[in-house]
C-alpha cells in the first residue's frame, strides 16, 4: 500500500511519461508539481517507487519510467476513486454517432474510427455475435514513439489477423459486465500483446452483448481510454 505522497509522485510520473515518452526525472517532478517538499524527499520517494518495483530506470544516466505493476497501481486507483469521468469531447463526438448511423454495422464502424482518432489507439468493435471485429487505427499505433519500427507492430499484426485469437483476448478481457476491464502488458491472455495495453467494455446485454475496446502502448492516456470506451458501449448499447 503506497503512502499519499507516494501515490502522487507515481501519478505524476506517469502523466509526464504519457505526455513526453521520455524518461522522467526528480527535476521534472520538483519543477512541474507542487509537493512541498525538497528535491531530495522526490528523489527518495523516486528510489523506494524503484526498488518495490513500480518504476524502474532504463539507464542509469537517465530518469525514470513506470513499469506494468506501476501502471496497474495507477489505473487501480483511478477506477477505485471514480476519477474517470466522461470526456466532454468524446461524450459530443461519439454520442452523435447514433444519430448518423443509418444501422448497427454503420454505427460500429463510425464507434471505432471515432475512438481511433480521439485516443491515438487502434480501436477494435464487435458485433453483438462477437463475430467479424472491426479495427482500425495501424497508423494510430505507428505515430506512437513505441511502434516507430515495423517489427513492433508485428506481434499486434498477427493477432488481428487472427479473429479467433483476437476475440478470445477481447472476450477474455471484459467477460461480463459494463464497466471498462484494463489489462496491461503481460496480464493480456496473448503473449504477443505483452508490450501493450487493452481497454475492452461489452454493451449490449450480458456475456451476448458485444465489445469496444482500444489496444495501445502501455505508456496509453489511461483517463482518456477508459472514458472513451465507455462512452462507446453505452452507444452502442442504446442502438
């Protein structure tokens, strides 16, 4: 259990490095937030987050960068204290799909391209059958500075080509349920989407509704993903 101050230098780190993809150091932190302490209590806090394994330092010149347990300490929280709210930009964008949609698989295909856009993820939508999913965003996922190289994307591109692997993560993720479910990283059923993060929610009724969800870099704007996708499902749930 992280003290307060604690928790708070771990959320700053991890909002810089969503912000910046740059290893975050003490400096940054002291200068950009206020926690009305010395630089050398951030470097302490810095070091214990390193050493319980919520953090760690690619080099040992450079700052700091979460790891998956940091990032899974971090998204607990946001959920556990309702921090998520619903985007006002994502709420106005996707809320007026239902209205230009002309049936469900149109408005399927206008949910994933708006979630697309608006988190810089690939987005991936399922029918209610949880057959034939629709994603898009590759060029999403390419301006990201994780998926610069081709062979990043590799492991991602086999899983979409494949719909039966590609639903049992989906299916696996948000079993049942309307509330966003977030796996990070290694805790992803497919071992070739251990360097992402997948938000997923059904809509619809019950374990027969369909997905929405988002695949991105671990380093996702969790805040932004969640409430996005929620936003989506109660969409598509209303259809």
């Amino acid at each position: 259990m992280l003290s307060d101050r604690r928790q708070r230098v771990l959320a700053a780190l991890i909002e810089e490095y969503v912000a910046r993809a740059l290893p975050v150091g003490s400096r940054t932190l002291t200068e950009r937030y206020r926690f009305g302490v010395s630089p050398a209590t951030i470097r302490n806090e810095l070091s214990a987050l390193e050493d319980e394994g919520y953090i760690s330092q690619p080099h040992t010149s450079a700052g700091r960068i979460p790891t998956d347990f940091g990032y899974r300490t971090f998204v607990d929280e946001l959920i556990e204290s309702g921090a998520v709210k619903d985007d006002p930009d994502a709420a106005e964008t996707i809320g007026k799909l239902r209205e230009q949609a002309r049936e469900l698989d149109d408005l399927i295909e206008r949910t994933s391209k708006a979630l697309s856009q608006f988190t810089d993820c690939l987005s991936v939508v399922t029918p209610p059958d949880l057959t034939h999913p629709r994603t898009l965003g590759i060029m999403s996922l390419m301006r990201q500075p994780e998926f610069t190289y081709t062979e990043a994307l590799l492991p991602i591109m086999q899983v979409l080509e494949d719909d039966t692997v590609l639903l049992h993560v989906l299916d696996t993720t948000a079993p049942e349920g309307d509330d966003p479910q977030v796996r990070i990283g290694k805790e992803n059923e497919a071992e070739q989407l251990a360097g992402v993060s997948v938000v997923a929610c059904r809509y619809g009724y019950g374990p027969d509704g369909g997905i929405v969800a988002v695949i991105g870099p671990t380093r996702m704007d969790y805040t932004k993903a969640i409430s996005a996708v929620k936003i989506a499902s109660r969409t598509l749930g209303s259809e």
